[in-house]
C-alpha cells in the first residue's frame, strides 16, 4: 500500500515538474532551494516590517516618496556590487553582501530599541530619517540579495536543467514565503515591538552564506556546468562589469531590453496596486503591531497561494507549452486585476490582488524570465542581470510611484472625486503598458527558442 502511494507520488510529480537525470541533480536543486527558502524567509518577515515601521515613523502617505528615492538609495550598491563582481568570484561576492546586511540588520535592531529615536518615540515625521533608510534598506535587500543569487544560479545551470529545477528552488523559496511572516513576528513571539525581528533575520543572513559556502566546496563539478552556446558575432568575450557597461550593454540589445521592460512593467503596475492596497490597510490598523501582523498575513497568503501554483504544476506550462505561453499568463492576470480593482476599490479586494499578483510573478513569471537569462553569455549576464533586477526593477516602483503622487494633487482638489479619478487614470495606464507587454512577450520567447534550439548565445 505504502510503495503504490509513493510510486504514484514520484509519477505525479515527474508528470508536473519532469523527471530529473540523477540523483546529484536533484541534490543540487534541494541545497539550491534550500538556500533561497532561508533568503526568501528573511525577505518576507522583514517586508511587513518594514512598511509597518514606516507608518508609525514617517507616516504611510509618504510611501511614493519612499520608493522614489530607494532608486536613489541602491544605486551606489549596485554600483558597489559590480565592482566586487569584476574582481571576484560570484559566490564571494554573496558572502560579502550577506555579511554586510547582517551587520546593518543589527545596527537597526538597536536604532529601534533606543527610546528617544526608536519605536518608542510615537512622532511621525518626514523628517525621521530611520524609518526612511530602513524602508530603503528592505528595498535593497530584496534586489540586490536575489539577483546575487540567480546570478550563481544561472551560472552553474542548463537550459533543459533549468526548467526542472528552477521550479523546485521556486517552490522552496515560497514555503520561506510562508513560514517567515506566519512564525517570525513580534505578536507571535510576545514582542512588544518588531524592534528584535531584524537581529534574528541578521543570524540567518549568516546561515545563509554558510550555507552557499557548502554548496560550492562540496556540489560535483558536472553538476556546476555553464552553458556553452556558439559565440555571437559582435558580441566581445570578455569586458569589464560596471553599471555604466551594464546600462550600454541592455540599452543595445533588443533582447536584454524586452527582459528590462517585462521586469518595469510589472512593477509599475504592482506598485500602483500597492500604494492603494497600503494606505486601505493603515487606515484599518493603525498600531504598529497590528499593522504588521495584518501585512504579515498578507505576505504569507502571497506564499501559500505561490506555492499551490507551483506545487500543482504551473511550472508545467513552460515545459510543455513553451516560454511564450508562460510568458503570457502573467499579463492576461494582471490585466483582469486591474479592472477587477477597477471596479471594487475595497480592502479584501485589494488583499487579494495583491496576493495572486505577486504569487504567480513568483511561481510562473520570475522562474520563466530566469531561464531567459541562460542563453546570454557570462559576461553579459553579469553586466546585466544585477543592473536589471536590482537598479531597473526599483526604477520602475519610482515610476509607479510618480503616478501614485497624483492621488494626493487629485484629492486634496476635488476629495473623493478626486481619489476616483486617480483610479481611472491609473487604470488606463496600466491596461496601456499590459498591451505592449504581449508583443513583447511574443518577441523574447522567440529568440529564446532559436538561440537554444542552435545552441548559441542571443547577445
């Protein structure tokens, strides 16, 4: 009885995620997924507080301001990332990073148990400079942290592996989802603040590096092979790592550029949906404590719901149906969500939006527009993927956030008209940006297929 169930399990699960070539690959994609849990886990619990210390420090109106200039505020990390990528190697530079966040992770910890500039002090100000830079620092987390680790990734993974491991990192990095913002919050662990919840995500940031140290020294070496395509013509082999290079290089390839634009695009919209979702939920909980519990329920229903998509074998889509249809699936949802929150400009709507919003950008859309970094040399990948998923990917919540700025010309003229109105226009442009998406789509996954179905590299 026991041996039917699991050689159905296993036949199940090769029928929705594919059959890997061995054992050592699949242990790989476990220590690979291992690792993006714990790096997901720390996002996730520190990404409610982060907005909930935000709102009892400078104050949730504030919030366009706030990832308008996070912009501002990564680019010398990127600029600080690439260079230490140009003179070492990818996995060092993991480590270096990890070890600085968590000594920064620290140093917050005690700016917000310090009574006179901490959580203590219930001023909220534009002028508290704390909750600003560790706004900014969550931000910086988020892009700079996960593209270091895709890069690797990438790096040591081939196209026909990707699609069958890729997913289960995927999956992993959900249950981090899920398991971080469900256990790892001040109401749960009898906190009377969220003052102590950096210092325990800056222990596992050091796991974290450990942990990737292990995987490098120990994974066999065919299980850390690159892909190798036929060179393309004008495209150097090697270069230097820079952000100027990395901007020259994306802004003159089309292919880089579509990448660039489905990673704005999405963040535009997502981040004009947040704005909305954001100012309902301070006006419902005011208290810090309550604020964060309520973001942190919302963070892990965004894990739950992404790790269903996955565990039911939306990764299948790709595999079977190719890259464009995989492509495609995320412009069709966020185009329903936007007339969906169109029409129903309320609290549980806008929760729900935003859960399967970003839930299958998790499970579907990212894993899919990983594997279209792999058919793009080394070199150009490191000039690039860093620039695009960290600098470009908050660039475009600025974007977003401009247009969030109108809400408040809009209401402080003509009051609740005036909130409707924002919607209208913010819808249309939305609805705008999700039209150009399809042709791009449709154009990326075509110079995929080609270049590795040639075995050769798109730029």
């Amino acid at each position: 009885m026991f041996d039917s169930i699991k050689q159905f399990l296993k036949k199940l699960a090769q029928y929705i995620w594919g059959k890997f070539e061995s054992k050592a690959e699949v242990r790989k994609f476990l220590s690979l997924a291992a690792i993006f849990f714990f790096v997901i886990l720390v996002y996730w619990t520190l990404r409610p507080v982060k907005d909930s210390v935000f709102f009892v420090t400078v104050g949730a109106e504030n919030l366009p301001w706030a990832k308008i200039f996070s912009a501002l505020f990564i680019l010398p990390i990127v600029i600080f990332y690439m260079k230490i990528v140009e003179k070492f190697q990818r996995e060092k530079v993991f480590y270096t990073m990890m070890v600085i966040y968590a000594v920064a992770a620290l140093a917050f910890t005690f700016c917000f148990m310090d009574p006179k500039i901490g959580l203590a002090n219930k001023t909220v100000s534009s002028s508290r400079m704390l909750g600003w830079l560790w706004y900014w620092f969550i931000e910086s987390y988020g892009s700079v942290i996960v593209a270091s680790f895709w890069v690797i990734v990438t790096d040591i993974t081939l196209p026909e592996s990707a699609k069958r491991g890729f997913p289960l990192i995927y999956i992993f990095g959900q249950l981090g989802n899920v398991v971080g913002p469900f256990f790892i919050t001040a109401k749960n662990l009898g906190f009377t603040s969220s003052a102590p919840i950096p210092a325990i995500c800056a222990g596992i940031m050091i796991l974290i590096a450990v942990m990737l140290w292990l995987f490098m020294k120990y994974t066999p070496k065919d299980q850390l092979k690159r892909y190798e395509g036929k060179p393309v013509e004008g495209v150097k082999k090697n270069g230097k790592v820079g952000f100027v290079e990395g901007i020259k290089t994306i802004f003159s390839n089309g292919y880089l550029m579509g990448i660039l634009f489905i990673v704005m695009v999405f963040e535009v919209i997502v981040t004009i949906f947040d704005f909305q979702f954001k100012l309902m939920a301070r006006a419902a909980f005011p208290l810090e404590l309550d604020s964060a519990a309520y973001l942190a329920k919302y963070a892990y229903m965004t894990g739950i719901v992404a790790f269903l998509c996955v565990l039911l074998g939306i990764n299948s889509i790709q595999r079977k149906l190719g890259v464009f249809v995989s492509l495609l699936i995320t412009p069709l949802l966020v185009l329903s969500a936007v007339f969906l929150l169109w029409s129903y400009p309320i609290l549980g709507v806008a929760f729900w939006i935003m859960v399967f919003s970003k839930a299958v950008n998790y499970a579907l859309n990212q894993p899919t527009l990983k594997n279209l970094y792999i058919p793009v040399k080394k070199e150009t990948r490191y000039k690039t993927m860093g620039w695009i998923e960290a600098f470009g990917g908050r660039s475009s919540k600025s974007i977003g956030s401009a247009v969030n700025l109108l809400r408040k010309i809009y209401t402080s003229k003509h009051g609740a008209i005036g909130a409707a109105l924002f919607l209208n226009i913010s819808s249309s442009i939305s609805i705008a940006l999700v039209g150009i998406w399809f042709f791009v789509a449709f154009f990326l996954s075509k110079k995929h297929k080609k270049a590795v179905a040639n075995n050769e590299f798109v730029c």
